[in-house]
C-alpha cells in the first residue's frame, strides 16, 4: 500500500495567519438597527383562525425604525413583548378551544355508545324474562301433566287391584275347575 503524503497546502494554510481585515466598531455613534421579530410564521398557516378570532387586532401605530434614545427603546420593547403576549394568548385560547371541542365531541360520543349500551342491556333484559316466563309456564305444565298421569296411574292400579284382580282369581279358579273336571281330578286334595 502507498502511504500518502500529507499535503503541504493544507497544514501551511492552517498555519498562516488571517488576513488583515478592518477591526470591528465597537462603539459607534450610529444607531444600531433594530431586530424584527417575525411573528407571522403562524399568520400563514392558519389565517382563518388569526382572522376570525377577536383577540386579533391590527398593529399599532407605525414605530420608529431606529429608536432615538433609550426610552424609545424600551418603548419598543415593551410593544414587541405586549404584541408577542397577545400572540401567545390568542394561540392558547386558539389550542383551548379545539381542545374543549374535542373534549365535547368525545363526551357525546360517549353518551351516545352508553347509550346505545343501556338500550341493549334493558333490550336483553326484556329477553331474558321473556325466556324465563316461558320456562316457567313450560315447568308448570309439565309439572300439572304429571301430576295429571301420576293420579291417573294410581287410579288404574287401585282399579286392577280392586277389580281386576278377583275377576281374574275368579276366572282362573274356573279354568281349573274345568281342566279338573276334564281329567276327573278330585276337588280335595288326596291324603
């Protein structure tokens, strides 16, 4: 690999000194020039809200360009920071108000889900006694319908062991009475 070779113009230019230039004024019986605050990046971006709010009047009286002495300059001061104050509070009004809209907006739009949550709830309600009602009626008549069939029942038993019963203790002693006398079988039993 080749080493490079440091450049000869770069560390003499380093090394040289500045070029002689005029020596600044420090103190100088001209009046400096005033900064101007440029506070009307926001103007346009959002003119129709600079434009439709009250807070938002027209700049005062024209001031001097070049402040005269001392109080001028406090003059002028003391106007930027009221017309920087007024700004700052017209923003802040502007951002609480946007924020109290949405505040409103989110408060109906909960209203309207709870609501709407409310209706459904009472709506299932409704349903579910409903429901319940008609479980209630389907129990009761399956409850009548077997007490219905249960007595039913019983009526019958009691009716086959009252009747049935000696008909057919009667009819059985006669079919071997019968089958007795077929086969010439004693009445009484053989000792």
């Amino acid at each position: 690999m080749k080493k490079r070779a440091p450049r000869g113009g770069a560390k003499a230019g380093v090394l040289r000194s500045p070029l002689p230039m005029s020596s600044p004024r420090r103190f100088s019986k001209e009046p400096c020039k005033p900064f101007d605050f440029d506070l009307t990046f926001r103007a346009t971006s959002s003119k129709k809200t600079l434009s439709s709010s009250p807070l938002v009047r027209s700049p005062a009286s024209p001031i001097p360009k070049t402040p005269a002495n001392i109080s001028d300059l406090k003059d002028l001061a003391n106007s930027r920071a009221n017309a920087l104050k007024r700004h700052l509070d017209l923003f802040h009004s502007e951002a609480l108000k946007e924020i109290n809209a949405s505040e409103s907006r989110i408060s109906k739009r909960f209203k309207m889900q709870a609501q709407s949550c409310t209706q459904l709830i009472a709506e299932a309600e409704e349903e579910h006694k409903k429901l319940s009602g008609r479980i209630v009626e389907n129990m009761d008549l399956l409850k009548a319908s077997y007490v219905e069939f249960l007595t039913e029942a019983q009526a019958t038993a009691t009716r086959v062991c009252k009747e049935k019963i000696p008909e057919l203790a009667q009819s059985v002693e006669k079919a071997i009475d019968n089958l007795r006398s077929r086969c010439r079988i004693p009445a009484s039993p053989i000792q």
